[in-house]
C-alpha cells in the first residue's frame, strides 16, 4: 500500500474522522450532564430563562452542526449556526421531517435504527426516532411521573394495559412504561397485554386480588386501551371497586376508527366500573418525537416540565399566538440533544395562561396515536 493511503479513504486511520467523531462525543456528554442536571433539578429548583436560552443555544449548534436535516431545514428557514441566542430563536421542525430523513446529532455508525417508531394507521407513513442512547428519555419520564402522578407516594403497583418494551421495542410508550415501572413500580406491578390485546382476564384477577389484598393500584393505558378494557370488564361482570388511593394515567386521544369517546364520559365508566373518580385520574400528553411529557389533572389542562417551552402558532404565519386563540403547538425539548431541539406538532391547542388544551389533530395531519394504535389492536 503507497504511504498516505489510510490517509486518503475518508474517516479512515488516520484521518480526522476519528478526531471529529471523538470530539462530538466529549460536546454531546457535556450537553448531556448539563440537561441531567436540569431535569434533576426539576420543579425544585427550575432553570431561569437565561439558563434555558443558553443551553438552547448550545443545543443548536451542536444539533445544527451534527444533524444534517435539520441544519438543512433551518438553514432553509433563514436560520443558522451563530445566530441564536434564545430558545425562540430557534424555528420548530415540523415532525413530518421525521417521515422524510433521518433526524439524528450522531453518525450512522453510532447508531443506525431507530429507537422509536411512531404510532399510526395502516398505511401511514411513520416518524423514526433515532436516539443515542436512553438516559435522558429515561430521565424525564420518570421525573415528570413522580412529579405529577405519584407525588405522594415512591412506589406504587402499576397495572399496565399496553405491550411490555420487549414485546414492542420500538414504541415509545412501552420503553417509559418500562422506566416508570422500574423506578416507580412496586411488587406486582405488571404488564396485562397478551397476543396484541389487553389480557382481561389477567386484568380481572389483578384487580380482584388488589381488592381482597386492600392494595391500591394505577392503571395505566392509552385511553382507548382503557375503554377496550372496560367494556370487556363489565361483559363479563368482572368489574370491581378498587381500594381507596387507587389511580388512573391515560394517554393518547379519545377518537377511535369505531368510535369517539369523550373524556367526562370515560371518567364516569371508570368512576362506576373501578370506583377511580376525576381527582384520581392523570392524563398525559407526549410524542415519539419527543424525550419529555406533558401532564394535566381533571381540567385537562396540561403543565410542562421546567426545562420544556412550548407556545401555540398561528398555522399560517408561525407567529405566537395570544391566549384563547387556537393553533399549532409548538415544543421546545430541552432533553432531545440527540434529536431535534424544536419541534412543531400536528395537534391543535389552545394556550390558558401557563397551560394549554388539546383541540385535536390539525386538519390534513395524519391520524396516529398510541390510543388509535391500541383501538386497531383490540378490535
């Protein structure tokens, strides 16, 4: 081999790839330390808004000089490296990108499948989520439950209706149902899908010895799930008061392919098959796309994570929009740094001062959802 032919193949010994690569490791574990560290901190002691502005800016430029669809997007939007000082600075990507490319501040070396593939109907094209590792996502998930959902308590028996990570490795809703139980769940927690559908008779004997044990319990499922589940339940006479402290999480949207159910009446069948009432019931809003979530109470008005910024945006123009008007809603993530910092949803809002409400899908936006994935499943 002549001298210097190493040298010529690109990201070969000798080159700089290696250099490069080794670099882009050190910047991403010290975003990485710097957003644990926020999420960490959490509610307790929140980051200001020049603290979420600098690591926005931070972010941007790593993802902007690592991720080459998104430093083409928004170097298309007028928008580049050097030039952001503010987490607004940063224009939202549209989560169709994520159907189109690859959207990732890492080399296919690094990891070439994706972690996540969204939910959706048969036939529909689907985001690939590609995520270097899980810490973050693990992180925020299990701050944002503990903060929201079991606040009162560390360990609690959690009953999930949805596939275990193993099962669906690629859904995002299982991989944190796997963290939430890990970091949260107590002896007999489990997961009551079998062969694509909710195990109801499974279900039914769990429930049965929560009651004859005077165990409470949290049931979490995306909302379809729960109705597929409560229907089967009082066919079968299976239904059952739970003990008091019991609780409810439900994701994902209320319409279906069969059917539209609407959430005050999903709280009444819950209130009189299980004994679960409104104030016991968290629901939850998330993406694949995104490494944190979104949670309300009974109002159904959903909170943000200190290190998350969302607004709601004109669908036209993309400018803000004032409180009371409905739009697009648009995230800020802080923990996505291997993803995409900014991202504009497909899912209608309304901002009600520091919370907003969901609306539904924005027209011509692809239905999709863990709750319509779970319908198609159990019919």
């Amino acid at each position: 081999m002549r001298e210097g032919a190493a040298r010529a193949r690109p990201g070969g010994p000798g080159t700089g790839g290696v250099d490069r690569e080794r670099l882009r490791r050190a910047e991403a574990a010290t975003l990485d330390a710097r957003v644990l560290a926020a999420v960490h901190r959490g509610w307790a002691r929140p980051l200001d808004e020049r603290e979420v502005d600098a690591l926005a800016a931070a972010l941007f430029e790593h993802q902007a000089r690592h991720a080459p669809a998104l430093r083409r997007w928004w170097a298309g939007a007028g928008v580049r490296r050097g030039v952001v000082r503010r987490w607004t600075d940063v224009p939202p990507v549209p989560v169709a990108l994520f159907r189109r490319a690859r959207v990732a501040a890492f080399p296919r070396s690094a990891g070439a499948t994706p972690r996540f593939v969204s939910s959706g109907t048969t036939g529909a094209s689907r985001s690939r989520v590609y995520l270097e590792d899980l810490a973050l996502y693990r992180a925020a998930a299990v701050a944002g439950f503990a903060r929201h959902a079991l606040a009162d308590r560390e360990r609690m028996r959690l009953l999930f209706l949805a596939p275990s990570a193993r099962a669906a490795p690629q859904s995002s809703l299982s991989r944190m149902f796997e963290f939430l139980r890990g970091a949260c769940g107590a002896p007999g927690s489990a997961f009551l899908w079998r062969s694509g559908r909710v195990d109801v008779r499974a279900l039914g004997a769990a429930l049965g010895r929560a009651r004859a044990e005077r165990e409470p319990v949290f049931l979490l499922a995306p909302a379809f799930a729960l109705v597929h589940a409560l229907d089967a339940l009082t066919a079968r006479g299976a239904a059952v008061p739970l003990p008091a402290g019991s609780r409810l999480f439900v994701t994902g949207g209320f319409k279906g392919r069969s059917r539209e159910v609407e959430p005050d009446a999903l709280a009444r069948a819950c209130l009189d098959a299980l004994g679960i009432g409104p104030g016991r019931i968290v629901h939850e809003y998330g993406m694949a796309e995104l490494s944190s979530q979104f949670y309300a109470g009974p109002d159904r008005l959903y909170e943000a994570p200190p290190w998350v910024r969302w607004r709601v945006l004109d669908p036209s123009t993309l400018a803000p929009l004032p409180p009371g008007a409905p739009g697009v809603l648009a995230v800020w993530d802080l923990a996505n740094r291997s993803g995409c910092l900014a991202l504009r949803t497909e899912d209608l809002a309304v901002s009600r001062g520091a919370r907003f409400e969901l609306l539904g899908r924005a027209p011509r936006a692809e239905p999709r959802g863990c709750s319509l994935e779970a319908e198609a499943a159990l019919a």
